[in-house]
C-alpha cells in the first residue's frame, strides 16, 4: 500500500451525554464484543496499510489500553505499525490538540519522517467496511488534491449533524457546508480523506502560520475552489457515532441478521483485542429472543432485543428489552429494563424498574453490588 494511515480519534461530543464521560468516543463499545475504533483499525489492516498514527486525547485511558497491543490488527511488525500519539508539553508548545489539523500539525514529525507519497485520514468513531485501496485508485485516476468518501443519506435522517457536500457529473466538489443550520443536500462526508503526503504537510504547515486548526473548515472548505476536491461515494453501510440515538441505533442494527453477516461473515474480517472469558452461560430459565450475548456473562431472566456486553449478569425474574448493558454490569433479581443504555460496571439493585419514556434513557449506577 502506498500509503500511511492516521487515525483521528481524541475529539469529544457532549451529544453523547454521560456516555462520554468515562471513555473517548472511539472507545465506546459495539457489538457486544468491539469498540467502534476496531472498524476502522481493521479497514486499515485489511486494505495493507502498514503505518498506521492515531491521534488520542480525549479521556484516553481506555482506549490507550484498548490499543496497547498492535497485533490484534496486524500491526506487530519490524517496519511500520501502529503508533499512538498523545499532546506532548515540549518547549515550543505546551497546548492540548485545538483541532484535528492542529492535531496533525503537532505530530508532522510523523509525516515527515515517512517515505510513501499519500495519506489516508480518517475518524474513528464510524461503523463501516471501506478498501481503502479503491478509494486511492480513483483519488488517482481523477488526478485530484483531496479525496473525500461520501453517502447519500435517507430522507429521514437529520444530516444538519453531518457536513454535507455537492458535486457535478464528475463528482467533484462544488459546495461544501459543515454542519449546516438547513441542510439543502443529503450527501455527507464519511470523515474519510485521501491526499499526497507532501500537499498535506505544506496545507498543515500554512494552517498553522495562520492559527487555524480544524481540517474540515480551514482545509476542504476554505480550499474548495482552489484545489481539485473529488467526492468517493459508497453505498454500503456506514454510521457515525455522533449521538447517544445513534450509538443505540448502530448496535441494534446489529440484531439484524444483514448486518451481522456482512461485518462478521464476509470478507474482509473485522478485528478486536480478545479478552480470555469463558462462553455466556443461560441457566434454567433464561428467555432469550434476539439478543446478542457477550462472552463471561450468565443469564437467568429474559433477554429480548437487546445486547449483552462482555461480563453482564442478569438475575432471577429480569426482564430486558431493547436495551444496551454494557461491560460488567450487575442486574440483581426482578428488575425491569426497558429501552436503556446501563453503563459499564453499573449495579441495579433488586427491584429496579428503569424505563426510556420517548428517548434512551442513560442508567448508571454506582451501587456496591455485595451489599443488596
């Protein structure tokens, strides 16, 4: 691959509430068994980039241990790897990353110490299979400075979140629109890029004379006109954790059987660090109906669709429903949860009923589980 891959993954979002105050973004849990960094991490081993950089601030503890061995993506090698970037107080800069390009800019070292003539940025926080491969070819073959991955987007979703962009017959940019207040396209930016390593060095080194920090605003957008932005469209499923409706909505799609089969069936495979846990455990009793149970947890009420994380524990007479409990959550007996998320590690004392009236409803509790 003629490549290198840098992964933008130190940002916050206050649209993920409560969610986000524990773990960065990139760290929240999919699946059952995943966090959303993974997919990304995994569209990057399966597309033979070798040199992989991502760019962690953000209540990073987690994911730092997240991504503290490599090889779980095929990133254990003597050239190239997967390498975490932190902000780094030296003697001439003492600041956290202002933005993504200033984020780019503090560790240009990175860039410019590499040999291979492009760069593929890209978020962290999608759900989504893309060979990036492709996505290089046709940057290629349009001869274009910037290369931007795009989808159009159902009537019904509320692409103002997104930035949104225009192009003509041959899928050149002509209108870029960052989170607008009224959206007049539905094709958005899939927070995928591609560009010549040397181009993005000299755009970064520019932002930075001028103080401005963020790649979307003082880049696509203020380079629209000036320089040859494609948009890469694809139609495949591709979702952004940008709120806590859609990090509820990304892991019920996985409830869907299309869904499951094309992230865990088909090729290319998507990839996690693998905890050593015994297999879940129903015991008599248990109900289950579409749900999806992580290993290391034990089941004797009802589970229906729903998600269990990995080490959840669902007592005598539970009912859960169209709920998220994740990582290491106790659930004492007869409790009722119903259109949930239950932060990891809570305790739900006996007795509990917890219901989302209208919207999601975030559950974290704190409580000693010895003690009921």
């Amino acid at each position: 691959m003629r490549a290198i891959g840098i992964i933008l993954a130190g940002g916050n979002n206050h649209r993920m509430k409560e969610l986000s105050q524990k773990r960065a973004i990139c760290a929240m849990p999919v699946a059952g068994s995943y966090r959303s960094i993974d997919f990304t991490l995994s569209n990057m081993s399966n597309s033979h980039v070798q040199k992989v950089a991502v760019f962690t601030q953000y209540n990073a503890k987690s994911l730092n241990e997240h991504l503290s061995s490599s090889k779980w993506w095929d990133f254990g090698r003597k050239q190239g790897g997967l390498f975490v970037f932190t902000p780094v107080v030296t003697a001439d800069n003492s600041n956290w990353y202002r933005g993504t390009a200033d984020a780019i800019y503090q560790n240009l070292d990175f860039l410019k110490n590499s040999h291979e003539p492009y760069v593929i940025i890209a978020n962290g926080d999608m759900i989504y299979k893309l060979d990036f491969n492709k996505v290089l070819e046709y940057h290629i073959s349009k001869k274009a400075d910037i290369t931007v991955v795009c989808c159009d987007m159902d009537e019904n979703v509320e692409v103002e979140r997104f930035g949104t962009v225009k192009m003509d017959d041959d899928n050149r940019i002509t209108e870029y629109e960052e989170k607008p207040l009224q959206a007049r396209m539905n094709t958005v930016s899939c927070g995928v890029y591609v560009i010549r390593r040397r181009q993005l060095i000299e755009i970064i080194e520019k932002c930075a004379e001028e103080d401005r920090y963020d790649l979307v605003k003082d880049v696509l957008i203020r380079y629209k006109d000036q320089k040859r932005i494609y948009g890469y469209k694809i139609s495949d499923y591709w979702k952004n954790i940008a709120s806590v409706q859609d990090y509820f909505d990304a892991n019920m799609d996985f409830l869907k059987p299309e869904v499951r089969d094309y992230f865990f069936k088909q090729y290319p495979d998507i990839y996690s660090k693998v905890d050593d846990l015994p297999p879940a455990k129903y015991n008599p009793g248990a109900q289950i109906k579409n749900a999806l149970v992580a290993s290391g947890s034990i089941v004797n009420g009802t589970v229906e669709n729903s998600i269990l994380f990995k080490k959840s524990y669902v007592g005598n007479n539970c009912v859960i429903k169209n709920s998220i409990i994740l990582n290491d959550v106790y659930i004492a007996d007869n409790c009722v949860i119903e259109n949930c998320i239950v932060e990891s590690r809570s305790t739900i004392k006996e007795g509990s009923v917890l219901k989302g009236d209208g919207e999601v409803k975030i559950v974290i509790e704190r409580n000693n589980r010895y003690v009921m």
